[in-house]
C-alpha cells in the first residue's frame, strides 16, 4: 500500500513457535497486515470506488503473492493483508501505488500496518487449505489438471503426503506424494509447485527435500525433468509404466528391473 512511511513498525520476524522447517531465502518476503480507516463516508465511498482496481493491478504485479482488502464489521474500517517477494517487489508497488489514481487520491484515508520480513516455513497441510492449494497448483501451473489431480488423491484417500510451504498467512508452495502399487514400497512424487512471484529461489527443492526426508526406506518414482531431478540422487528407472521414457525416473531401494508400476486411479482419470 503507498504511505508506508505512515503508521508503520519495521521489524525482522523469526518466530520458531509458528511450527514448521524454515527455508533460507537471501531475500526475505516482506508482508504488511494492518487497516486502513476512512474518516466518514465520503472517504468509505471513495474506497469503494477505487479499491477494486487497486486490489487487482496490485495482484497482477509479478512480484506479488498475495493482496488482500475488505472491509470489516465497521464499513470505515478495512483489513489488509499483502505478501511480496521480496523488498525489491514491495518498492516496485509503493511506487506504482503512488502514480496511480487510487495512491493519488486516497491521501487522507488513514493506514496503520506492521511490515515484517518473513520466510518460508514447510509443514503438512491443514485440512481447511484445501482451496488455497488448489488455487496455488492452478495459479502455477496456469491450468486444471494438478489442481484436479491433487484434489482427487485427497479425495479418495492417496494423499500420502501433502507438504506447503507458508508464508505471511498464505500458502505459496506445494508438493504431495501418493501410493504406487509396486514389487516394493514406492510413493509418486507429484505435482511440486510454487507460486510464480516466488519461483527460482529454492522453495521447490526445499519443498521436494522435505518429502523425501519424510519417508525414509521407500522408493520414490517421478516424472520430470532429469537434468532438474539429477540433483536430489533421482535416476532413470527402467519400470514397466504407461509413463516410461527418459522422463521416469527413481530414488531409493532399486525396484526390479522392468517390473510394473501402477499410479493411484487419480493420475489416469486426467
């Protein structure tokens, strides 16, 4: 929001009992929570007026992740809640906030928020972030089918591991692992998925770390990208699978040479 230089409180934000394995970032996120209170109702009316506009070009910069703004049980008073990738992306919205029609004109609207740097923290999902996930999984891979997919491992009960990576409130990362029927105990690792503002910064590969740190002593069969997928120890498998090809590949105990794999009934419902 423009006017940080109002009402703010700049501090660093480290709070082990929040739960979860931080992940390192060279640049923390940045996110703001606090409101914004309009005098009497001609400021209510602009606010309501210019706010929708605001909220979505706000959300649309690349380096945002998350841009919340409504009102509370008092209509003078909104409660806000933004996410940026780091202190570069929040200078770029100051900036774009104050040229624009909603920063120009919403001058004398109060604001009083908290701006604190915060990282990553990986831990298993809750059962009430169902949604979240699915919106990440459709916001980074810009369609239905992981989101799909995920929702029908949960739904049939294969979701043997769904980790996310949280920040600030808002869930920015995702990685699930589900059951192969297999001549060993195996688990598919898919999808992995990071939000597009927070992406090529070691969210994935934390994310992907934590999973196979989780279930030790099991085999661990994905599809992807070999020269990404190399660097956790992951190796061509040769199995018997409607997916085989370079693409296949494994970690762990060596499943039989050539013997079958079968993904949970989700994968093959896409």
């Amino acid at each position: 929001m423009s006017g940080c230089a109002c009402g703010h409180h700049h501090h660093h934000h480290h709070d082990a009992a929040l739960g979860g394995t931080e992940i390192p970032l060279t640049q923390p996120l940045i996110a703001l929570s606090g409101h914004l209170t309009c005098a009497d109702i001609s400021q209510m009316m602009l606010a309501l007026d210019l706010l929708p506009d605001h909220v979505a070009l706000s959300r649309a910069e690349p380096g945002n992740l998350r841009f919340d703004l409504s009102q509370t049980e008092d209509p003078l008073i909104w409660r806000l809640d933004e996410l940026f990738a780091d202190a570069e992306a929040f200078a770029a919205h100051q900036a774009r906030t104050k040229a624009s029609e909603w920063g120009q004109r919403s001058k004398d609207i109060a604001r009083a928020f908290d701006r604190v740097e915060v990282l990553p923290r990986i831990r298993p999902e809750h059962p009430q972030e169902a949604a979240a996930i699915s919106a990440l999984l459709r916001l980074a891979f810009g369609g239905q089918d992981e989101a799909r997919l995920v929702e029908m491992l949960r739904d049939q009960d294969d979701l043997t591991l769904s980790f996310v990576a949280e920040a600030g409130g808002s869930i920015i990362g995702h990685v699930a692992l589900s059951p192969l029927q297999a001549e060993g105990s195996a688990l598919a690792l898919a999808p992995v998925a990071v939000h597009p503002a927070a992406q090529k910064r070691g969210i994935g590969d934390a994310l992907i770390r934590a999973a196979l740190d989780a279930v030790p002593g099991h085999t661990i069969v994905v599809l992807g990208d070999p020269a990404y997928y190399s660097r956790f120890g992951f190796k061509p498998a040769d199995l018997a699978s409607p997916y085989a090809g370079p693409h296949l590949m494994a970690l762990g105990p060596a499943l039989p040479k050539g013997s079958a794999i079968t993904h949970a009934p989700a994968f093959a419902a896409l």
